[in-house]
C-alpha cells in the first residue's frame, strides 16, 4: 500500500520556520535551526496544512513523496 508523506531536503532548508508557523505539530525548528518533521504522514488533518508548507517554503526544502509501506 502506497502512502504520502512530507520530506525534507536539509541541503536545502533554511530553518526558516514557516512551516512551523502553519503546523507546528507536524513541524519543528529547534534553537539550533535544525528542521525535524514530527508528523510525517500526509492525512486527511494535515493534508491542507502540509501543502501550504510546501508551497509556502522560501527554498523549496519540502515536498511530498509517495511511499510503500
């Protein structure tokens, strides 16, 4: 069964934070700038909120993936 998650292209981030701002129950800046996603599943709860990280994000850093369980 395939599912959809957010990743993360750390070569990319910026530890802007703007994702946080939208969800920071998905999405984690830690004091260090370091990006930790804590919700990776795409669900129908998060799915709006994950989308407009995606397209919110300054350097392009997130996107979502299809992946085999």
């Amino acid at each position: 069964m395939t599912k959809r998650q957010v990743v993360a292209d750390y070569g990319l981030c910026e530890a802007n934070a703007i994702c946080m701002a939208i969800n920071p129950e998905i999405f984690h800046v830690d004091d260090e700038d370091n990006l930790f996603i804590l919700k990776p599943d795409v669900t129908a709860e998060s799915e709006r909120d994950i989308a407009d990280a995606v397209r919110r994000c300054p350097r392009q850093a997130l996107s979502i993936v299809d992946v085999d369980d």
